[in-house]
C-alpha cells in the first residue's frame, strides 16, 4: 500500500510530505520531503537503512531502526518535533498495521 501523508510540524511552520510504501505489508521504503534542514539531515540517515521492516519497528521486545535515528538527529528543542511519529503511523499504515486515520495535538493554556 502506498500512503501519501503530509505533517505541518507547529509553530515553526515546516511542512514534511512522507510517502510510505509497502510492497508485501512487511518492509517500507520511504519518500521524504520537507522544507525544514533538521528534517531533511534526518531524512539522508533514513535513506541509509532503508527499506524497514515494520513488524520489527512495532515490536515490545525490540529496537526498531526509525526512533535510534530520530534521537541522534533531533536533539534540545527539536527533541519533541511530531514529524518522526507522523513517520511512524504513515510506516504502520502502507504496511497495513493500522487503518488511516487523521491526527492531531491541540493545546488550551490558560
């Protein structure tokens, strides 16, 4: 399945298009674009390991290969950007692991 995805990351106003791929519902290559220099760093290590394998990222009792890179790229305040979980459900959701569904965080300060 093929999964077309575009994340808006917040406040900083970088847009990330991801599409995820899967072939067998098993292994995922991704495509990658953004306008944000952290996401794109991010994206060239990405491109080294691909395809992954989506069973062993969702896995309870491994490491997959998306988050180790995410922390070694995406450090202080970058650190709680949602583009690497936007990734992460466009992955789960070319490979059929989960049905496509919109997803957003809403803040209410006071």
């Amino acid at each position: 399945m093929k999964t077309n995805t575009e994340i808006q990351a917040g406040i900083c106003g970088f847009v990330t298009h991801v599409i995820a791929e899967s072939e067998d519902q098993q292994n995922v290559n991704f495509g990658i674009k953004s306008n944000c220099e952290k996401i794109e760093t991010l994206v060239l290590k990405l491109n080294k390991i691909q395809p992954v394998d989506a069973f062993q990222e969702i896995s309870p009792t491994g490491e997959g290969k998306i988050m180790p890179v995410v922390r070694e790229t995406l450090k202080g305040c970058c650190a709680g950007c949602v583009v690497p979980a936007g990734i992460f459900k466009a992955m789960q959701v070319s490979a059929g692991l989960a049905l496509p569904k919109d997803i957003s965080i809403k803040f209410k300060c006071d």
